[in-house]
C-alpha cells in the first residue's frame, strides 16, 4: 500500500518543503533552543514536522534517539535519510514547548515545522477581510480588475543567471481548500494562466 502525503498528524509519510536556491532574505530564521542548545533553524511552514541536520544533533547534550514511525520526504519528495526521533524541549523567548525532533543525514539546516511554528506563536494571523478591506479603502484603484500591464517590460537579469525549477508541491491546509479553489477558478475566469 503507498503511504498517503500528511494532511493530519496520524498519516505515515510527512513534508520538509524547502527551495534549496532561495536567496538568503527570503529564508526566515529564528534561534530557538533544543533542550538548551541554540540552533538556527529555518521556519518552514511547509514542513509538516521539526527536523535537524546529524551535525546540530551532535551538538546536543546527550540525547537517545528513538526509532521514526515517519517517512520524511524534501523537496521533489524525495526521501531524506531519517536517523531518529527525539522528544525534545523547543524554547524561543519566553515559550517552551515539547514535541518530537526528527534527525536527518539529508539535511544542512535545522527546520522549524508548522506545528512548532504554530504552538510557538511565530506565525501572525490577519483576518484577511480585514486587511483587504483597509487596503481597498487606502488604495481603489488597485482593486479593479485583474491590475494586467498595460505594455511590455523589460527584466534584465545577470549575465550568470541560470534557470530553475523546484517542482516541491506545497499542501494546502484541509479548511482552506474550498477557499483556495474558489480563488483559483476566480484568477483563471479573468484570464489569468
């Protein structure tokens, strides 16, 4: 049987989303410590649990490793070489949380996954009619329409600019599916391709 891609925490195969060729400023970190030790990690919303390279691991005070029930897959879901889990305490400022660390060979940078993001309050939520309808007031012009150019430009690039592609597939949280949808079929119906 194929294991299922992980929209809710009991499924067998899990997410750690990354564009590897992001520049720096478009990659949020934040120093949080595992069981004391301060890490960099990368917030990675897309990411469905928490994961450190062996090398942060190694930097641990001692810590056992138990056996992953989880496949983790990277970007193009790829598999990622899991050593094990730990059950870890994850502190940023004031918050401390417990929750499962996973430990991969794979990985360079340590990822800060949805449910730490969540619990450790470093994702703001804005009621989305909110902010619209202050931006409507604040600027008409820019909601009518679909906002096309009306001419051509021009986007110059590096002479050493090289092409890429990540074909990493980000899930869309089960409640917003229907939103989503609906938004896409809107884009599509005022010719956006």
């Amino acid at each position: 049987m194929k294991p299922k891609v992980c929209l809710i925490k009991v499924t067998l195969v899990c997410l750690i989303g990354t564009l590897q060729n992001a520049r720096t400023w478009d990659k949020p970190k934040a120093c949080i410590r595992v069981n004391g030790t301060a890490l960099h990690f990368r917030i990675d919303s897309g990411a469905d649990v928490t994961i450190i390279s062996h090398d942060d691991f190694k930097r641990l005070p001692i810590t056992c490793l138990s056996k992953s029930e989880l496949s983790l897959l990277g970007p193009e879901k790829r598999p990622l070489d899991v050593m094990g889990k730990m059950n870890s305490t994850l502190s940023y400022s004031d918050t401390d949380i417990v929750q499962d660390v996973y430990v991969s060979r794979s990985l360079t940078q340590p990822h800060l996954g949805w449910p730490a993001i969540k619990r450790m309050g470093l994702f703001s939520h804005l009621s989305n009619v909110e902010v619209v309808e202050r931006y409507r007031l604040m600027f008409p012009a820019l909601f009518i329409g679909l906002g096309k150019l009306e001419q051509e430009c021009h986007i110059e690039l590096t002479p050493d600019a090289q092409p890429h592609c990540l074909y990493a597939l980000r899930s869309v949280q089960l409640p917003l599916q229907e939103t989503v949808n609906a938004e896409l079929q809107r884009l599509q119906d005022e010719g956006v391709k």
